[in-house]
C-alpha cells in the first residue's frame, strides 16, 4: 500500500477516525471495568474499618462532619453489634505532613479512646515517615502508642512539644501531622457521638 | 531466527533502560522494590506490544504531517486501558504505582518504538518487538527494584531476607536509584564488551 498523501481532507478524516475508535474502544473497557473499580474502592474502605475497630455486625452509612475552618470534611461511620453502638471508623485527614496530604482510618470506641488505625494514603518518605503505620501501634512501647488511649486523657502532640507521644525517630514532622489527623477524627468523633447513641436507643426500643 | 533477534535484542544489546537510556523517568522512580518494578515493567510491556503492532497495521494508512498525535492518541488508549483494568483487578500495584501508569503515555520507549521501528517494519515483528523491549524493560526494573529493595529494606518481593536493623535506607530513596542504575549500566557494559 502507498503511504496516504498529507492533504488537509486526509489528515482530517485519518485524525478524526483515530481519534473516534479509541473514544469508542475506551467507552467500552470505562462501562467493563466500572462497576470492578467500585467494588474495589468499596472493599479497600471496608477492610480498613474492620482492621480498626473491634467486631461488629452491622456498619451505618458514614455521617459527614465538617472540621472549623477546613474544606475537607471528615467521614464517621457508626458501627454496630446486635444493634448496640461499638465505636466509630473515622476517615480522618492532615495536610501538614512532610509530603502533604495523609489520609487515615481511624476506629473509636464508645468511651473515646483509638481502638487502631490504618494508614490509607500518604506520601511519606519511604523507612522514615512511612513507618507511622506500625510505630503508634505497639504494644510494648507504651510511649508511642496510641491505642487505649484518649485525646480527652492524654496529650496528643510529639513529646517535642510538650504532648504525651514519643514521635518516630527522625520524622517528627509525619508525627505531627498523624497525631493532627488523629485529634481531628476526635473531635468529629465527638461532634457525632451524642446524635449516634441517641440513634441506637431509639433503633434498640 | 530473526524474529528472536527482534524479540531477544531488548534484554541486553538494546535494553531500553540500561544501554538506549530511555525511560528514566519511571525506571528511578517505581523501583523502591522488586513488585512495582515488575508491575511497572509488564504494564509497559502490554501497552508497547499493543501500540507496536497496531501502529504497524495502520502505518500506510497515516499521513506522514499527523503520525505522531496519531501514535500519541493509540498509546494514550491502551495507557488508559491498562489503567481502568489495573485499577478494577490490581488495586494494590494501581496504588503503589500512582501517577506513573499514566505517564506511560510519554514513555519516550513507546513512542520511541512505534516510531524507529513499528512505522518501518511488518505487523508481526513489531509485535515481537514490542514484546521483547518492554519485556526487556520489566527485566531491568525488577532487577533494579530487587537490588534496591534488598540493600534498602532487607526483603526481595516482600519475602524478608534479614533483619531491618541493618539496611541502608539510602537505597529505597532517590539517590539510591541512581547509584544502583550507574553500577548496573557499567555491568551491562562489561557484559556487551566481552
């Protein structure tokens, strides 16, 4: 076959159909794959809030709160066991982390305090800020977890600033901005506690 | 035979990453461990092979002024089907790779291949050429995303070799990248002179 000439009606008709068959082959593969992209956004956020919080049997869809003086709001999703409140999985944020913006799941039991958390995106640096996802919880080193423990009771700033949690070693600035997101799903925490447990004893009756 | 040599000059003779020097960009940054340079690697493969070979049937076909937005717009749909696909079945890898899948799209390998060979050669040895560079791309990612991993966390595909109290962190960073690519390109060198 010739090579096709480079007239203006050429390149337009031979641009045009390109650009028309991806469209089309594109439209097919978006409506095949979809539906498979929820499911899976879906079962990662689902993982999360089992990995956080004690068992339950029945999670309530997530009540947004709106943090003061922020944009982006924070979402709490009220978990249940035989129709009696266990804890909330919060979806909590900070943006003064050493890359930006951390996003993290957070599980609250009914009294206040972190029941674990699950690191959900961040853009730490990789050995150093990256670890927030096992240093705050363990067990054998009281100082840096965060387990059991309240921002009501216990100061929730890096030691280096006069709170109560030992910071990761060299990443100060990652554990500042984890603790920020921890108070933060907090106070939504306690913003939504008073209207869910109101909920249950009504739901309970 | 000489469909091998299409398929088999991509590992060392004209390995995309460690003698052509293409590709930079996604070979330092993905490779902080052995897992997303394969997966890195064999998306690259999927989108080079495809891209070649289709690139090839409708050569004749494209006048010669609007090749390249044509070639761009073929790449850019497989980019974008590996991406949707990746995304639905692999979340995991499409996390851990990020904005890199979609920077496929102007990987300088792929338009590079479609343009130094897909535009000159028949469907099939495009297709194998495809194949045998981007497989060639995913052998050098791996490797370099292993040595970096081992050196710099002390695990091979997530497998725990020894303990993390003696890694050097050095390599899991950027600098790391490029040290462990400098000795690798002068090995590869080595190899090609004897």
């Amino acid at each position: 076959m010739a090579q096709r000439e480079s007239t203006f009606g050429n390149m337009v008709i031979v641009l045009l159909l390109v650009t028309l068959i991806s469209a089309g082959a594109l439209g097919f593969v978006h409506d095949m794959t979809s539906g498979a992209i929820e499911a899976a956004k879906i079962k990662a956020q689902n993982d999360a809030i089992s990995k956080v919080l004690p068992a339950f049997d029945e999670l309530k869809p997530p009540v947004t709160v709106l943090p003061e003086g922020e944009t982006d709001s924070v979402l709490v999703f009220p978990a249940y066991a035989q129709g009696q409140l266990v804890g909330v999985a919060v979806k909590t944020y900070s943006n003064k982390g050493f890359s930006g913006h951390i996003s993290i799941m957070a599980g609250i039991d009914k009294g206040g305090n972190f029941t674990g958390y699950a690191v959900l995106e961040h853009k730490e640096t990789p050995g150093l800020g990256s670890k927030m996802d096992v240093w705050f919880n363990n067990a054998d080193k009281p100082g840096q977890n965060v387990i059991g423990k309240s921002p009501a009771t216990t100061k929730f700033s890096v030691s280096k600033d006069g709170g109560d949690i030992d910071a990761i070693t060299a990443s100060t600035i990652t554990s500042r901005a984890f603790l920020d997101a921890l108070v933060r799903a907090y106070a939504a925490f306690e913003k939504t506690s008073g209207t869910l447990s109101g909920e249950t004893a009504e739901k309970t009756n | 035979m000489n469909q091998w040599k299409n398929f088999s000059k991509g590992f060392i003779k004209e390995s995309p990453t460690f003698v052509l020097l293409l590709g930079m960009c996604p070979t330092l940054g993905v490779t902080s461990s052995a897992a997303n340079g394969l997966g890195m690697g064999l998306a690259t493969t999927f989108v080079l092979a495809m891209s070649n070979w289709v690139v090839s049937l409708v050569k004749s076909q494209i006048p010669d002024k609007i090749r390249i937005p044509s070639y761009i717009v073929i790449i850019a749909t497989f980019v974008t089907v590996v991406e949707l696909t990746m995304q639905a079945y692999l979340p995991g890898l499409f996390k851990s790779l990020g904005l890199f899948i979609p920077l496929i799209v102007v990987n300088c390998i792929v338009l590079g291949r479609a343009e130094a060979f897909a535009s000159k050669n028949p469907p099939l040895s495009s297709l194998i050429d495809g194949l045998g560079m981007g497989l060639g791309f995913s052998f050098a990612l791996t490797l370099l995303g292993s040595i970096r991993e081992l050196l710099g966390s002390g695990k091979i595909f997530n497998i725990t070799l020894y303990s993390e109290n003696y890694v050097m962190l050095l390599f899991v960073l950027a600098p790391g990248a490029f040290i462990v690519l400098g000795y690798l390109i002068a090995l590869i060198n080595r190899i090609k002179k004897a």
